[in-house]
C-alpha cells in the first residue's frame, strides 16, 4: 500500500505522540529491538493499517530511540507498533513482531476491536490489538484554574473510587460511574468538609478483567480511564478528567491520584504482550537473573516494573510531571511503594533513583506525595521510607488504633504517640510527624461499618475460597456476626464507629477517610472488594438519609479539627499535657490501662475511656473559664453540640461512660 503521509526523520524527544501544526512526532524506546513498524489507522473500527512506517535505523533511531515525524497527520488518528528483535525468552527477551503494541506514552487507548486472549496468544493479533490514540493535550480552556496548595497539615483526604462512588441507580446522576458523576457529587463532598479526594487508580486500565474493579494494573499511564469518561470519542477524555479537576478545585477541593508504578497488567511469562514487554522487556521489567524466563514477582500482581532502570525512571517522572503540569493535579499517593526502591534483582537500594527523583522533581515541588510505604514481598518501611517529603500511609496506625477501641490493654502510650504524630516513627528519622497519614479503613479491607460488625472476613463471593484478603483485622461484632435486629449491639457499634472516626480526626497528621464510611457504608463482611463491580462495591446513597447521624457526627468533627487548627505543622509538644483518671498521672506503665485524657493549649480537653465500665476523670481547673462539652461518643441522640450549644460542666469530675470518647472546649 502506498504511502498516503509524507515522512521526516522525526526526533527523539519528546517520547510518546507530539503533534504541532505540520504533523505528529513519533518516539519509542527499545534499547534491543532490530526493527520497529509504526501502524497508523483511519477510525476504531480498522482492522488493518492505512499506512505501515517502516522505520530505518540509520534515519529514524537516535541511540535508543526510535522517531519519525509524519507530515500533516492530524490529532485523533490512531496508532500502534510492531517490534522485532532477539526471541528467546532465557535471556529474557520476548520481541515478537505478530504482536501490535500500544505507546506508554499513549494519551488515549481504543478497545473497539480489542480482545485480550489475542494479546496472549502467539498469533498475530492485528484486528483485534488495542490501540493508541494521537491526542493534542495542549488545547484546552482552564479558565484560570490552578492547584490549591493547601498546606499538607490542612489537608482532609476523602478516598473514593470514580466508578463505585455513583454508579448505584440511588446515586442519581446522569453519567453513573464517570468523572461527570463525580462532578455532579461535589456538593456533598463540599458539605461534609473535606478538603482532598484521593482517586482509586484513573491510570486507564483493563476494565474488562472482572478481576480487576479497583484498577491497579495501568495499560495507559498517560491516559484517563476509559469507562471513566461520558465521552465516546478518545480524543475527548482528557477533557472529561480536566472539567473533574477544575470543578473540585472551583470547589476548594484538591486531586490526588491513586497510581501504579511497580507492576502493569501484562503480569507474568502466560500474560499478555501490550507494551512494555514486547518492546524491551530486559528492560522494563525484573527479571529472575537465576531463569529469565521467570518474572519476579514482588508485587503480588505476576510482575515488578524494573523502576529504578533509568529509562523506567525518566518514564514514571515524565507521567507524574504530565499529571500536574497538563491535568492539574495536586498530589500522588504511590501503590506498593516499596516496589520503588527496590533494584533490577529485587535488591533494596540505599538510594532509590526514581524515588528521589520524584521527592526533588522542580516540576513536582508543590506537589502532594503519598507512599504506601510496603510491597507483597515483605518491605515494611513505615517510618523509614526514603526520602523526606514523602508522606507515609501510617499501618501501624490503623492497628494501634483498632486495638485500642476494641479494648486491649497497655496500649495508653502508644495511642498517646498515635495521636500526637507517631514521632516514635518519624523523629529519629529526621522527619516531620506530618509524614503521617492516618487511616482506620481504606478501600483494601473492611469498611467502617464491618470492622465493627464482623470478627472475620467474608470474602466468598470473590470465588477464592475466602482465602484471599487479610486475616487478622483487629475487628469485632459486639455478639452477633453481621447484621442483626438487636439494638443494644447496634448502639454499640455506632458508637465504636464515633469513636473510631474522632480518633482519626484529634491525631496529628493528614487524616484520611474511606469513601462511605460517615454513612456506615457496608460491604457485607468482605474485606478485598477488589473484583466486586456490584453493589458490594456501590456507594448505596439511601444509607445517606438512613445513617444521617453519622454524617452529621463526622462533618462535626471535621469542622471542629478546621476551627482549633488541632496539631498544626508547628505544633510544640509542650502544647500538651496528658492525665488518667487522675491528673498528671497517665499510668504510661500500667499492663491493664484502657484511658488517657488530655489537655490541648488548654483550650481543648478530651478524655478517652475504652474501658467496659463508667469512670470518673479530674477536670483541669481554669482559672477564668469553664469547660464545655462538644463531643460525647456514647450519647446516641446528642453525640456532638453544635457551637454555641455547648452545656457547662460545672463539676470538677466528669463521669465518661465505657467506650466513649469526650471533647471539652474551655470558654
């Protein structure tokens, strides 16, 4: 077939497709291939090529770099590659050229045609290859919009899956499971006084693969997911994210992204070549050095991405810097980040290059960094993780804290550290208790609601013999598995969910909730959802009106963190002084001690009883005002005052019921 598109040498960077006003510039890596073929199609449906690009090595490659520059094609085209080199999988290369691979730096992908089995197989997979789409991420009408900046010690972070946040019929909206459905959800989220929302993964990916609703496994590192966007055509999804993204922020609402860089959905030797390993996969990923054929697999997910390989590197810097320079995005929170500081053999690296990259990107300087600072294959790095600016999901935090309100003993000075920034973590370390971001639920385990209503998980709907998720949850069900009828169990558990939720808020650091969570949402026990496209998964928003207590309680709390600036990033730890039931005299030592009281600037005093008996606690005594009480989490009808309600206490005791949780504020 005859050319239709005159060629130019093209250049080596930019990599990925760049269109300007003559054409689009092409620019692949592959450090080992012999022969690359750049495919061009007319519209989704093709499948076969208007135009096939051979590349000449002596033209169109720069070192690694393969480039060309097609005159006068236009944004919207679709693209793929075919790649030949070395096959022989022992020394770990799986070059085939019947295989059509999309661009990592693909800005939009087309599934039209696509089936994944053709990807696995060793057929050519031509009319039914995904493909790439050329998108001019220039154009676009911002209206002024930048990020917010919030200062980290501000920040108030709402976890939330795009597609389950609206996708139930009770949710209302006119694009269900979409960015549009988020944006159509803002008021509530404005409503409830949180200042973030952390996306689960938007990386587009595999949504077809019933095992994989959450997203971790990208296919589109530079692209929106797919069945995100209300948009049929490709070209627009780009714009489908950034009208997300300036309305949160018209709403004062920060954008941090959920992202995957430690493992892709090609999984292991049996999966299927999309990218990466059909073009360089000695490269890109880790490979056993003992059998090469094997994948190592320290993410749990059948591969790791060989991050700190300096093309792999300068590949995760450029998507992040991508995120926030062309998307506006305000911060990252890293999967399995422990998979970044991990070497070409698994090895732990003293100084991880992408990891420092990142942390001193200029481009990414005002950005929120998040880590989830272990992987699958035993790294734990809470309170070590490299760098400094990288702020740590907290684990031990989420454990201490569902000891403690479950009830076991000995636990006062370390909840005592919890509340007050976990500086037996960080301080050692150089870091700032602001490092931590704390967390009782998250998308991976149980929500709130079943934490206290399940003693174990229930997991067989996801058909792996309810051997998947994690065991040992800290969780009870107050004597009765589930749900029940009996209200005495159900008061109970209400209030072990107030307290869960004023704990979170009262600590210093970045507190997260999970989406649904101040409405008790429920997974019915299951506590790895990961494969659950279905109303286990759904934000059910009738329990909004049903469980408008709890929202009210925890929009209350969050209100009350914004107005004492409780913990701020300069906080002095001399601001504190911590009592028992007597003051002064917090018995850090006693092995059966269940409460701790404290007083905050003496401004603000809270006594934590999670004994199962009434107890009796010394007030401070002040010498001008009078202690007024704003929270009580075991009055069932009256949890929390609003301002300027608050009753006097005019004893110098207070008598705080078992398993509660009071707040005082001096006037």
């Amino acid at each position: 077939m005859e050319n239709i598109f005159d060629i130019e040498s093209g250049k080596p960077q930019p990599l990925g497709a760049s269109p300007d006003r003559r054409g689009v510039n092409f620019s692949i890596f592959s450090e080992n291939a012999t022969s690359v073929e750049l495919l061009l199609f007319k519209n989704p449906k093709s499948k076969e090529p208007f135009q096939t690009i051979k590349l000449d090595p002596k033209i169109h490659k720069t070192y690694h770099f393969w480039h060309v520059f097609v005159k006068n094609l236009k944004p919207g085209t679709l693209y793929a590659y075919r790649v030949d080199g070395p096959n022989d999988p022992c020394q770990g290369f799986r070059f085939n050229p019947r295989k059509v691979l999309v661009d990592p730096y693909s800005k939009g992908l087309d599934y039209t045609n696509w089936k994944r089995e053709d990807s696995i197989s060793d057929e050519d997979n031509l009319s039914t290859s995904l493909k790439s789409v050329i998108i001019d991420s220039e154009k676009y009408d911002w209206r002024g919009d930048k990020p917010v900046n919030r200062p980290l010690d501000e920040t108030i972070i709402y976890e939330l899956h795009v597609g389950n946040f609206t996708r139930s019929k009770t949710a209302k909206v006119k694009h269900p499971g979409t960015f549009s459905g988020v944006i159509e959800k803002i008021p509530y989220l404005k409503s409830l006084g949180i200042t973030a929302v952390e996306l689960m993964p938007v990386f587009d990916f595999d949504s077809g693969d019933p095992k994989n609703d959450w997203g971790y496994g990208s296919l589109g590192f530079f692209a929106p997911e797919s069945s995100y966007c209300s948009e049929p055509d490709k070209a627009s999804h780009i714009k489908d994210f950034r009208d997300m993204v300036r309305a949160l922020h018209k709403a004062n609402i920060e954008v941090i992204l959920d992202v995957t860089f430690g493992f892709t959905t090609e999984r292991g030797k049996d999966g299927p070549t999309l990218s990466f390993k059909g073009l360089d996969n000695t490269v890109y990923y880790n490979l056993d050095p003992n059998d090469k054929t094997i994948y190592t697999d320290l993410s749990g997910c059948k591969n790791t991405l060989n991050t700190n390989h300096p093309i792999v590197s300068k590949f995760i810097l450029d998507c992040l810097e991508f995120w926030v320079e062309k998307m506006h995005v305000d911060g990252f929170r890293f999967d399995e980040a422990a998979l970044l500081s991990r070497g070409s053999n698994g090895e732990k690296l003293e100084y991880p290059n992408v990891i420092w990259n990142i942390e001193l990107s200029d481009k990414l300087a005002n950005t929120k960094i998040f880590a989830e600072p272990w992987d699958a294959a035993g790294s734990y790095l809470v309170g070590q993780f490299p760098g400094y600016r990288f702020v740590e999901w907290n684990g031990r935090f989420r454990d201490d804290m569902r000891q403690i309100v479950r009830g076991e003993k000995g636990m006062i000075s370390t909840l005592a550290s919890r509340l007050t920034g976990s500086e037996d973590l960080y301080h050692d370390s150089g870091r700032r208790a602001i490092n931590t971001l704390n967390f009782i639920t998250c998308h991976d385990g149980f929500t709130l609601n079943d934490l206290v209503s399940y003693s174990i998980k229930h997991n067989e709907s996801n058909q792996e013999n309810n051997l998947d998720g994690l065991d040992e949850n800290y969780s009870a069900n107050y004597g009765i598995e589930g749900e029940t009828d009996n209200q005495e169990i159900n008061n109970l558990r209400r209030q072990q969910m107030r307290n869960f939720l004023a704990l979170l808020i009262l600590s210093r650091g970045v507190p997260l909730i999970s989406m649904g969570d101040e409405v008790a949402r429920t997974q019915k026990g299951n506590n790895n959802a990961y494969c659950q496209n279905n109303e286990i998964s759904w934000f059910n928003w009738q329990v909004t009106d049903k469980n408008a207590k709890l929202h009210d309680f925890t929009k209350a709390l969050i209100n009350f963190r914004k107005q004492f600036k409780l913990f701020s990033d300069n906080y002095d730890p001399s601001e504190i002084i911590f009592h028992g039931c007597q003051l002064y005299s917090p018995g850090w030592q006693d092995p059966n001690s269940k409460v701790l009281a404290y007083t905050f600037k003496n401004k603000v005093h809270v006594i934590i009883n999670m004994d199962d008996q009434d107890l009796s606690f010394d007030l401070p005594q002040l010498a001008t005002r009078k202690w007024h009480l704003s929270f009580n989490t075991a009055d069932k009808k009256s949890p929390f005052y609003p301002t300027g309600e608050n009753p006097q206490i005019n004893l110098p005791v207070f008598l705080a019921p078992a398993k509660s949780i009071i707040i005082m504020v001096a006037k």
